[in-house]
C-alpha cells in the first residue's frame, strides 16, 4: 500500500486528521525513565501505542534522535509502529534537501535504513535534488513550502517571476503541475497562516498539506481546517507534538497524552 493509500485509509477508519509528532526530549520525560538506555524507545513508542487509534500519521522528528546517538531507537521505533500499527503511516520529518548524488544517499536512510512511509523534504534546490526521493513511488514526499517559523516570510513571500507570485506559490504550482507525477507528493503549509493555507489549497486541490504550529505554536483549528480541508473533509495531516508529549509529567503520561489527542482530534473533526 502506499503511503497516500495509508493515509487516506487512516483518515477514515481513525475518523482522524491528526498527526502526532514525536519529538522526545529526555528533560521533560517522566522520572521513571530518565536514566533508561532505551528511554527514548520507549517513550515514544509508549506515546504511540496510546494514540494510535487518535492519528492519522505519526510524524518524528530525526534531530531529537540523532543529537543523542538515538537513531537505533529510531529504527526500532518506525519497526514498532509499523507491526503493532500498521494502519497509521509514519513521516520521517528530516527537511533534507541536497544536490542529486547526496539525496539518493539521504533517500536510502530514509526509505530503507528507517523504513519510514514518507518524509520531508527542502525544495529549495529545484527539482533534481527532489527526483531521488520522488523515484520512490510508493512513499510520500512531503515539501516544505509555507513553514510556520515567522522567518519563513524572509524568503516565501517574496515576490518571483513579474512579480505577481510568491515564492511559496510557485513551490506549489510547480509540485502540483510538475513533479507530483506519481500522486506521491504532498506539502509542508504552517497552521499559522490560515490564509496562505487557503491560497495553497486553491492551487493544489486535493494534494494532502502537511500543517504543522498548533497547539504550543498557537495555531488555530477552526481556521486551518476552513482554509485547507478538501470537499471530502480529508486532505490535512495537523500535526500537534509538544502538546499530546509532554501532557503528563508522571508515570501515567500516556493517559494524559491520549486525552488531549483525543481532545485535539475531537476539536478538528468539529470543523469538518
């Protein structure tokens, strides 16, 4: 199956467009775990064993594993969500983005080291250094294209061409009209800009937008959701990660994870 196939499978039997984002910081992990070899493993995965039924993808972040020579735990974490979850996809958020020689190489780890279903991808270096990622077509590719940082207006609201487009605009005509050939492809749109989500969404159609910055970046759900929902009320992954992992502070954390992903889906499935 796919990675689209997946989501749009999870989207319905999850009733669910909420991605949870695992970005483990052992400083904010409960007591019982902080000097665990495998804390990190087992965080997340505990995370993920709790909201599965919640989500319509999980989505880690490969900095918060890779700074404390975790990736091991990553991999055996992507393996534990693909056998005792197999309906949920999981996003390897990475924004690699490098000439075409390199990307291959990136793409192997992503693709076969990690396993992962999809990942993100930087394409700001133009099309051959997407096309290494692009030619694997069962996985999703996922462009940044309007991110949710405040910095990101220094360079994707610029104006391109006669000076009528913005530079993420153009992102998005061009992997809709030329490079999503294999209806793999998907982009990074932040949940802080409702109106660059509607723009997005009108050139794109019914592409799936990756929304990250609700939750603890404050974006709004009623909003995103009017702007970037497609006419089915599918079409968004709404990432939400701080808020669901770090929701508990004690030994029943995942409880407390599981009520506000369930919280968080309940409150985006009222705007659908």
């Amino acid at each position: 199956m796919t990675f689209i196939e997946q989501l749009s499978t999870a989207w319905q039997t999850n009733n669910s467009l909420l991605c949870v984002g695992l970005d483990p910081d052992p400083a904010k992990f409960p007591a019982h775990l902080k000097n665990a070899p495998d804390a990190i493993f087992r965080f997340c995965s505990e995370i993920a064993d709790a909201t599965a039924d919640l989500a319509c993808a999980f989505k880690p972040q490969i900095a918060y594993f890779a700074a404390r020579r975790a990736e091991d735990q990553l991999e055996a974490l992507i393996a534990h969500i693909h056998e005792k979850h197999p309906g949920v996809p999981v996003i390897l958020d990475a924004k690699r983005g490098d000439i075409g020689s390199t990307a291959e190489q990136y793409a192997i780890e992503a693709f076969e080291r990690y396993q992962a279903d999809a990942v993100t991808v930087n394409p700001y270096m133009g099309r051959d250094s997407v096309e290494p990622w692009l030619a694997y077509k069962d996985k999703g590719v996922i462009l940044l294209c309007r991110t949710s940082n405040p910095g990101g207006s220094d360079l994707q609201f610029q104006k391109v061409g006669s000076g009528e487009t913005a530079l993420y605009e153009l992102v998005a005509e061009k992997v809709a009209t030329e490079w999503n050939t294999s209806g793999q492809c998907a982009l990074v749109v932040g949940a802080t800009f409702p109106g660059e989500i509607a723009r997005v969404r009108q050139i794109v159609g019914d592409m799936p937008l990756l929304v990250p910055g609700i939750g603890a970046q404050g974006g709004d759900i009623e909003a995103t959701l009017t702007a970037g929902k497609t006419s089915a009320g599918t079409g968004l992954m709404i990432n939400s990660s701080r808020a669901i992992l770090y929701a508990g502070k004690d030994e029943n954390y995942t409880a407390a994870a599981r009520r506000v992903a369930q919280e968080t889906r309940d409150a985006i499935n009222l705007w659908r």
